[in-house]
C-alpha cells in the first residue's frame, strides 16, 4: 500500500484514532519495516471500537503482532 493510501485509511471515524494514527505516520511509517508495515496496515483493518480498546487500554488485543504494533503505535516500551 502506497503512503498515500496508508494516510487516508489512517482518517478513522473516532478523532482519538486519528490523533494516533496520523502523527505516526507521517514520522515513524517510513521507517518501518516490510514486516511491520504489514502488520500496520493489518491494524488499520480492525474495526473502530475494536482499535480505540486496544490503544486506550481497556483491552488487549489477542493477536500478537498487532499487539507488538499497537504497542509501537503508543511510543510506550514492552513490560
């Protein structure tokens, strides 16, 4: 997926979704690696409710990967 498009799948219909996504992929995305800009896109195809869970918390998410990438996302280092 082009950058491109990877910006506009960021455009989430929950602004907290979008104030997380849009900020790290304009600075980190690039940098990624293929593996792990897989992984993002995989993300980017969860659903709303399912995503903002995860990254407020009050979930964890069951596949590791996203887990791992979720993890990234936030800037917050593993336990």
């Amino acid at each position: 997926m082009n950058i491109a498009r990877v910006r506009w799948a960021c455009r989430r219909g929950m602004l907290e979704l979008d104030v997380i996504f849009q900020p790290f992929v304009e600075k980190h995305y690039e940098n990624l690696s293929k593996e792990d800009k897989a992984t993002f896109i995989r993300l980017l195809e969860c659903e709303d409710p399912e995503l903002f869970a995860w990254f407020m918390g009050h979930e964890d998410c069951s596949d590791s990967e996203l887990a791992e990438m979720v993890i990234k996302v936030r800037g917050r280092p593993k336990p």
